[in-house]
C-alpha cells in the first residue's frame, strides 16, 4: 500500500506521469496496479487524501461519498487535487469574462469562484454523478468512442486516445487525461484523470454554439428557430420506470423502460467546408440553399417552406446516435450474448435508415462490400455514382453524394481545424461531415432509396435508441429471471406507436446470436392486440410493403391493414416455409438456384429470409425454413403519415400465443422490375 501512495504521490506532484494507458490491451503497463481486499472505493481515496481531498470534498458535499463506501459495482475517475484547482480556476474565468462589456451573452458555468469552498452543494453533485459509472470498466474493456454505461448525470463519457513525446499511447475520457489506472478495489475499479470532466448541462445547440468552428451552421440553426426544437431532454411525467409486466411466457415480470429521454442528432459541417464553396456568412449560405432547395420559396427563415430550414432540418435527426450506434457494426451485447460480426456476412454492406426534421430519410452505410469504404461511414452513399479516383468528391448534378461522417476520434485529435470539439451533449450527439448535406428527390429516389429499404422494427421507435433499449448495456435493469433479456413497453411510451386495444402488450426483445433474426432483436406482440406503427416517410411512389418475422409453433394468426385498410386475408405465422402453402425448397435441392422456386413463393405472398444474415452465426437465413418475409400489400405511398396495423384473430387465444415481427421492407416497384439488378442484390 506504502508503494501505491507513494505512486500516486508522485502523479500528483508531476499532474501528468503517463502510465502508457494505450488502446490497444497489450500496450497496457500493469506495473502500477494493485487490487487491496477490504478497500472500498470511498476508502481507497481516504486512504490517499493528499491526493484526492478535493474531490473527496465533492463528493461528500454531492451526497455520493456514502455510495462510494457501499456494496456495488462503479467505476470511478477520481480528478486530482490541482485538477480540481485548475478546474475552478478555468470555470470562474469563463463565468467571469462573459460578464465584461462586449460580450454577447452571459456563460452560466456553475462555478461562480475559484475556491472550492463556494462550490454550490448542487454543482458538487453534477461533478461527483460525472465521474461515477454504475458499471466495473478497466481500461482494458475500454473500447471504441464512447464508454457504453452512463454515468451518474446519464451522459455518455467519450473516449479518445494519443501519444506522448515517446510514442507511448494515451487514453482520454472526455478529453482528461488518465494517469493512472485499474485500481481494482471491493465494490469497483478507479481512474485517476489529470482534469475535471466537463459536466455541462448543454443542450445539443447550445454545445454546437460553443464550438467556434461551426459557427455558420450554428446562426443558422438559430435564424430557423430548430435550435428550440433540440431543447427536450426528458420527459418528467413519465413515471412507470419503477413497474413491471408479465413477461412473454406468462411466467415471470420484466421492466418497463427505466425512463424517457429524449434524444437528438446534428450532423454539422464545419465553417471551413462551408468556405471551400464560397460561403462565408449567412447569407451565403442562404443563397446556396435557395439553389439546393429552388421550390422552398418562402422567405421567412422560421418556415417549412424556406430553403434554409430546409437544408438545416435535413442535418437533423431525434435519435441520439454514437458514432459506434449509427449502424450495426461490432456491437457486442449482454455477456455476448450477441455479436454482430456473427450475424452478418463478411461483405454485407452496414445501414440504416434515419428520419429527419426535414420529414425525409437519409442513409448511414458502412459499405463493407466496397474495399474502398469499409472502414467508412458514409451518409447517401450510392455505388452506382462511385466511379472516381476520388471516392469522397462525388456528386450528381452538383449534389453531394457518399459524404463522410468524420470519426470524433479524429475530429477531437484535430486541434488545428476542431479545437474544443465535444461531441457529447446534455441530450443528443454531434458529428462533423467533410460535405453539405442536401436532399435531392433525384437522387434519393432515384439511386440511394432506390432498393429494398429494410428497417429494423425497433429503429421504426426512437424512444428505444434514446433510452437505452434498442442494443441495451442491460446496466442498471433487473430483467426476468428465464435469461431473456425483454422490455415491456406501455401503451402511449412510443410517439410512432398506437395501441387500439387495452390488452395489446408489446415488447422488444435484445438481440441474441442463436435467433433467426436480421439485427438479432425482435418485436413481439401478444394478448388481444390491435395497434399500429408509422411508416417511415419515402418518397411519394408506388411501394411493395414487406414484413420479415420467424415462423414457428408459438406464433400468431395476424391481419394486416395500411392505412385502415385491409389487405388480403389472415396470415398464418405458425407455419414453416417448406409447408406446401408456401412452398419453400433449399436452392441446393433445385436446378436453376432456386430461381423458379423464388418465383413460386412470391405468387403466394413470400420471399425466402435474406441472404445475408445468419442464423446461429452459421446458415444465412435465405436456406432456413423458419425466415420468412411476407408481402402486406402493393400500394402507392403519398407525402405524410402512413400507418401499418396489425390485428389478432386467433380464435380462443390464451395471451400466450407470439406476433414475432422482425423487419419492414419498403421495395419501390419500379426496382423490382429492373433487369439489370443481379440475383444476388435483390437477395440480399
């Protein structure tokens, strides 16, 4: 112990001796790590006052000090004493200049002095709650952007890393440095940071406001007033966090959704993209926008109808998205329970679909088809417009396409052209593209919407991304004893969401690797149900509207309706795909690949599962009878709002039996009849 203190002395006198905390697990230099039985967290500090009386004092006066000396599992990264001092300092002097004369508005920082003992009891629990995480991270399970467990304020804590003068990596958590690491202690891990972490309650426009090199982008989300609509953060009168319902079996309780925050995305260009096209205040920028935009007429900045509101509305979406969240790309969940790279296939291109505040989609792809890319994520990208030396200047007819969503990574090490990015704010995330980001019906009906447009049922409910439910850590939740990890989500908790029944009970269900399904979770529906979910908005065109699902003895006999409006009779979802009513057969039993067999399944309403996606990270779903996907309807989709219904007519139902819906599949009609689409795309 005499060793550690004197260890941890020395950091503090020196504030930075990096123990070469690297990205990678090899690099990592355990020579200073001890694991004391008997300590707690709170007593580790104690024990090494001198070094962490500061924040000691903090956490006493935020009421977290008593947490700390209790049984659980936290992690903890304890700032040292002069980083406090330079905190207070720093904070005072920033509250202090936007007082002078000349200042454009006052910065509230929470710190009104330099001396710790005037830090507000409030404030001291907003620091303490920023530093503490209800889940053991040693820097060794440190990967990625962004540290996947909230904190205590439910932020997320970024992470970035570098080098120091000798080429030994270093690891940053919201931009403080950690100098010493893996402090394995009763009920935790600490990390000792050379700074405070920054606990601001910034809402995303405000934090955008901050950062001086999106300046541009910053006025004019002002001008249109959408920066009011990026304020929400949380929904205060929802108060059934605490409830649970009968589970899927019958047989135990799961949690309802802990709470309900809301969640925003911006995605940004910097003031020097905005300058390599001639735009350098805001009515460049406007004049731009009227020629992206010619038929947004109206010249009031604050309508729909304006062309800037228009190109603004398009950057953003009410989904908190991390950079390692826009897609399904290594995401391991739930003790691994599932892994990603095992339910795709090695070439399957990553995407999703987003809506924005414009009403329209765009596209996030990792193209892991293209050599070129996949190390990428591209927003509209479209293969058919990719022939270039340059794959990032791209355009068609002068819009933008295959635009580049820069890794914060190395956004944050850019201090030259991002200096103070941050890219986590109080309610939503922020991400810096390398080109104007503009919706051109052209373009997006005629090449990057033109597709089978697959949406996972649970991305159709941002309340699922921006509560930790869709791809859930599965911190701070007691899920049913059976191992499933399942929520049940209440009538009125999801906006594209409408319950018609009383007993309709809905629940999404976490992603496991042994299931039959396309991002590994479902959607699951029983009781006496009745409700509905927006359709995604597409553009205005005449659509085939498809639903992916798993067939199997528990499921359910459902009628489907679009707009109110019936389509085709009942479907059976018990019966397996090689059933002569659907008439499925292996393409390795027949002569042509399984082309004719194709052909006779869709003239009975249904398509073999996709072909790539695995069922136990091992058979593609397209040769296993169990993945099915089942045409609702042919039907033209104007502008607005489009609801798809399902209903329950399972005579004598005991509310056990299984509406298991997977995936939506929006697929132009238009593209189904290309002959120039290989086989193998429109399998996919």
């Amino acid at each position: 112990m005499k060793r550690l203190f004197h260890s941890i002395a020395v950091i503090a006198v020196l504030v930075i001796a990096s123990l070469t905390i690297g990205s990678c697990v090899d690099d990592i230099d355990t020579s200073n790590r001890y694991t004391f039985t008997g300590h707690t967290i709170a007593s580790f500090l104690e024990e090494h006052n001198d070094v962490y009386s500061s924040f000691i004092t903090i956490l006493n006066r935020g009421g977290k000090m008593n947490l700390l000396k209790a049984y659980g599992t936290y992690t903890c990264f304890a700032p040292t004493n002069e980083a406090v001092a330079q905190y207070l300092v720093e904070q005072d002097s920033i509250y202090r200049a936007s007082l002078l004369p000349g200042s454009k508005k006052v910065i509230w920082t929470g710190v009104t002095s330099p001396n710790l003992e005037d830090l507000s009891d409030s404030m001291c629990t907003v620091i303490s709650q920023t530093h503490i995480l209800p889940a053991t991270y040693l820097t060794t399970e440190m990967e990625g952007d962004v540290i996947p467990t909230m904190n205590l304020n439910d932020r997320y804590l970024t992470m970035t890393y570098g080098v120091d003068e000798n080429q030994r990596s270093l690891l940053f958590i919201n931009s403080a440095q950690v100098i010493a690491s893996d402090e394995e202690v009763e009920n935790g891990v600490i990390h000792t940071i050379s700074a405070v972490m920054n606990p601001s309650s910034n809402t995303i426009s405000a934090q955008i406001g901050e950062m001086k090199f999106l300046s541009l982008f910053s006025e004019a989300l002002e001008k249109t007033g959408l920066d009011n609509l990026l304020q929400d953060y949380k929904d205060y009168s929802y108060t059934e966090g605490d409830k649970r319902g009968i589970g899927i079996y019958g047989d135990v309780t799961v949690p309802y959704p802990l709470n309900r925050y809301y969640g925003f995305t911006a995605f940004c260009e910097s003031d020097q993209t905005f300058n390599d096209l001639g735009i350098f205040n805001l009515n460049d920028l406007y004049a731009k926008c009227k020629e992206w935009y010619p038929n947004a007429t109206d010249p009031d900045f604050t309508s729909e109808n304006n062309a800037l509101y228009k190109f603004i509305s398009y950057h953003l979406v009410n989904k908190k998205l991390l950079f390692s969240r826009l897609v399904c790309y290594n995401i391991k969940l739930l003790n691994n329970l599932f892994n990603s790279e095992s339910n795709y296939t090695k070439r399957a291109d990553r995407y999703e679909y987003y809506e924005t505040m414009q009403g329209t989609l765009i596209k996030v792809t990792r193209p892991m088809s293209n050599s070129t890319y996949q190390t990428d994520v591209l927003i509209n990208y479209t293969p058919m417009l990719t022939n270039t030396a340059n794959p990032y200047e791209v355009e068609y007819n002068g819009i933008p396409v295959n635009i580049k969503i820069l890794d914060p990574q190395d956004v944050k090490n850019d201090t030259t052209n991002y200096k103070g990015f941050t890219q986590e704010a109080l309610n939503g995330s922020i991400h810096i593209i390398n080109h104007p980001l503009i919706y051109n019906e052209d373009v997006m009906a005629g090449y990057v919407l033109n597709e089978i447009m697959r949406f996972d049922f649970s991305s159709l409910l941002p309340e699922l991304t921006n509560n930790d439910i869709r791809w859930t850590s599965g911190n701070n939740v007691v899920f049913g004893t059976r191992g499933d990890y399942e929520f049940f989500l209440p009538d009125g908790y999801c906006k594209n969401s409408k319950y018609n029944t009383d007993e309709t009970r809905l629940y999404y269900l976490s992603p496991h690797t042994s299931w039959a399904n396309y991002q590994g979770d479902e959607m699951m529906c029983l009781g006496a149900f009745d409700f509905e979910y927006r359709i995604p908005h597409v553009p205005a065109g005449t659509y085939e509207i498809r639903m992916g699902y798993s067939a199997n003895s528990n499921r359910h006999i459902v009628q489907f309706y679009v707009d109110d409006e019936i389509t085709g009779i009942p479907v059976d979802l018990r019966i397996l795909a090689s059933n002569a009513l659907i008439g499925w057969v292996n393409d390795s039993r027949t002569d042509d690949n399984g082309v004719t067999n194709d052909k006779e399944m869709k003239n009975r309403g249904f398509l073999k599962g996709p072909s790539t996606t695995y069922y136990g990270g091992s058979t593609l779903l397209r040769n296993y009878d169990g993945a099915l996907r089942k045409v609702i309807t042919t039907k033209y989709l104007s502008e607005g709002d489009h609801w798809l219904r399902f209903k329950n007519v399972k005579e004598d139902d005991d509310g056990k039996a299984q509406f298991m819906h997977d995936y939506l599949e929006i697929v132009p009609v238009g593209w189904m009849r290309r002959e120039d689409i290989s086989l193998e795309e429109k399998r996919k």
